[in-house]
C-alpha cells in the first residue's frame, strides 16, 4: 500500500495518483467528462422538476400529488369522455338522418349496420337465429332472402320492428289474419288445392277444381299467382320460400287452422336510433330492397291500418262452397 498523502504525478498523462496501488497497478485521479457531468446534472434537475410537477413520493395516506394535478385516472376519464363524445355523435347522427337516406352516408350506414349487428345479437337471435336465417315450419322468417313478407325497404322494416306483427301491443301492428278453413273447405277440396299451392311454385299439376278453390278463396290475399301481397303481409306461394314449409301435411295444416305467427314490436322496449339501426342491418343481411321498388301506399302506415281493421272480416267466400 502506498502512503496516502503521495501527490505523485504520473509522468506520460500528467495526471495525478489517486494514491492506491494494488499489485504495481496504481489509479490515476482523471476527472469526470464534461458532458458526462451536465447529463447527470440534467437528470438531477428534471427529477427535481418531475417531482415537483407530478404525483411522486408515496406517503402514508396518499402520494404527493404534483402542482399539475395531473392523474392516470383522470387522463383515463379525458379519453372516455372524448369516445362517448364521438358515440353520441354517431347516435345524433343516425337520428337526425331519415333511414332512407342512410345509405347516402356509407359510413353512417356502416356504423348503423355495426351497432344493429349487436342489438340483433341480444334481442333477435332467439327466434330468428344467430345469422337470422330463422326457422323454417316455426315460422320465424328468414331474414337474409330478398323474400318479404311486410316489404324490405329500410322503411318497411322499420315499421314492422317498431310495431311488430299481429302484436297485440301497437294499434298499429302489421296484421292479417288468414282464415282457418276447418269446416269449410271438404277434404277432398283441401287435397285439389294443396295442389294448387304447389303447382304454383312449379310443384306438380293442379286441376280445375283446385284453381277454382284458389281464385275464390285464397287469391284476394295471395294474389292470383300465387305472387303474395307485402301491402297485405300474405307470404308468396309462388316461391320456394317457406315461412312453415312446403311439406303437404304442413300446408294443409296451414289451411285447416293458421298459424298467425307474433313477432312482438319494438317500439317501447327499444330506442328510435336503436331500431333504426337493426332495420339497417336486417337490410344489409342481402336481401333489402330499394325504396323505388314498392309501391308509394306502403310509406303510408295509414294503408296499412285500413288493412287490419279490413282483416277482421276476412275475405273468406265460404258462401260459393257446397
Ligand atoms: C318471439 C319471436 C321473435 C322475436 C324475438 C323477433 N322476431 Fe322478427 N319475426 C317473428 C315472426 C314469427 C315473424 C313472422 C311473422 C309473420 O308471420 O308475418 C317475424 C318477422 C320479422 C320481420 C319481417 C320479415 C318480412 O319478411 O317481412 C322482420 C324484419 C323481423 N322479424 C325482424 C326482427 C328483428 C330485427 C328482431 C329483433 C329486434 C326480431 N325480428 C325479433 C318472430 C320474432
Ligand atoms: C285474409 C287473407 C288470406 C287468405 C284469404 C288466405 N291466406 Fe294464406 N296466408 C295469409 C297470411 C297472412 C299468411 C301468413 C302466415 C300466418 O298465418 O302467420 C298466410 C300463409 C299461408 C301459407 C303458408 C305460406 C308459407 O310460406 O309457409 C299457405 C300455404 C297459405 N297461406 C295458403 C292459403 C290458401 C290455400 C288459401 C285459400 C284456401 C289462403 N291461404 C287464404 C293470408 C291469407
């Protein structure tokens, strides 16, 4: 060990030992570099600042807080608040728009679409399915054909979730009862015009006696041809779409005694915005149709209203049956 208060200088630097020497090798007393010393003095001085502007120390009950007030939750709340901003935009938005005119805003339309997926997803999927293709012989429509029962303009489908179908809750309720033909229709005119049912979406023959059945009795609702009424909610027989099947049993069954499926209305139970958006997804499920399409006394709900009162005298002709 070398005596400590040796100020020896160490000859090719000039600088001096610090004094200690282990084994030959000896420290030499270099000082700090400069920009190493002002990076620490930075460091000391922007954790001086930083204690002083922010929450720092814990203490016992709580932590300092910092002059700036500044908190992780309340940043928290700052960017909560700015997203519920923008959702309630959206929801402003989607309900100053006529639904009509929804698809003129593609990204209007796109957000209606998002949020009607959801609420389908919690109100919906139970009758009409997870991918609303529905239940076929339950009678829970499919929702994804361009088949329509009530008409598959965004505002069509609007009216039909706001008061529902044959829904004892809305005075306004899409409604139209077919009647039951039990007692009337012998059996024997039952089979000619099951026939005639099936001959219309191209399934084997019909006969005179079928068709003459049909004309009087079915066609003021399902059309002569079998082409449905969306004015009326009568379901086309023409098509390969079923609402409870296209087995012969089930369509007798369906004659003898209807089954005047419910699908409850929306209108209490959800927001406007809310059913708006559902009829936006339902539309967008493939098979929505176009406003210019239908004719213009289905925007009227007044027609329709005349429709339920002039289904409770059903256009039933049993008068011309034996
Ligand atoms: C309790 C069962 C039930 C629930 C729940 C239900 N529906 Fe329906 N829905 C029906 C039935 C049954 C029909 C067919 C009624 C008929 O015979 O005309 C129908 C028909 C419809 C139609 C008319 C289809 C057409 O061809 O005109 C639409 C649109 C519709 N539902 C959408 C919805 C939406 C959206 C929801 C969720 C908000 C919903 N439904 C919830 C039973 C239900
Ligand atoms: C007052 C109008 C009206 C008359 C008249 C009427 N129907 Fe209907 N029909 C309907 C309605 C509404 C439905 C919808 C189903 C329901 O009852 O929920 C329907 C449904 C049907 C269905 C089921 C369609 C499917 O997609 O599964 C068949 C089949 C049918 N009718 C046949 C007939 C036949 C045959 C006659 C005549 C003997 C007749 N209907 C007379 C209104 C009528």
């Amino acid at each position: 060990m070398a005596d400590t208060n040796d100020k020896r200088v160490d000859q090719p630097t000039g600088t001096e030992f610090v004094g200690h020497e282990w084994d030959g090798i000896e420290e030499l007393n270099t000082p700090l570099p400069r920009w190493w010393l002002w990076t620490f003095y930075a460091t000391v001085i922007w954790g001086v600042v930083y204690v002083v502007l922010y929450p720092a120390w814990p203490l016992i009950e709580k932590g300092t807080e910092g002059v700036l007030g500044w908190s992780s939750r309340g940043e928290l709340a700052e960017e909560m608040a700015l997203a519920d901003l923008a959702r309630q935009s959206v929801y402003e938005q989607i309900a100053a728009t006529d639904i009509e005119k929804l698809p003129a805003s593609p990204e209007l339309m796109q957000q209606a679409i998002a949020g009607g997926s959801a609420a389908f997803k919690v109100n919906c999927v139970q009758c009409h399915g997870a991918a609303a293709a529905g239940f076929e012989e339950y009678g829970y429509p499919n929702l994804n054909d361009d088949d329509w029962i009530w008409g598959g303009t965004l505002s069509d489908i609007e009216y039909t979730l706001v008061h529902g179908i044959r829904w004892e809750g809305s005075n306004q309720t899409r409604v139209n009862y077919m009647p039951a033909f039990e007692g009337i229709l012998s059996d024997q005119e039952l089979d000619s015009v099951v026939d005639h049912v099936l001959s219309l979406s191209g399934n084997g023959q019909s006969s005179a006696a079928g068709a003459e059945l049909y004309t009087n009795n079915c066609s003021s609702c399902h059309q002569p041809a079998g082409e449905g009424s969306q004015l009326m909610g009568s379901p086309a027989l023409n098509d390969a779409i079923w609402l409870y099947g296209d087995d012969r049993a089930l369509i007798r069954q369906q004659i003898l005694n209807p089954k005047h499926g419910v699908m409850p209305g929306w209108g209490e139970r959800l927001d406007p915005v809310t059913i708006k958006m559902l009829a936006a997804y339902v539309h967008s499920r493939g098979g929505g149709e176009a406003p210019a399409e239908t004719a213009p006394e289905e925007d009227n709900p007044e027609s329709i209203a005349t429709m339920a009162d002039a289904s409770d005298a059903p256009a039933v002709e049993g008068d011309d049956q034996p």
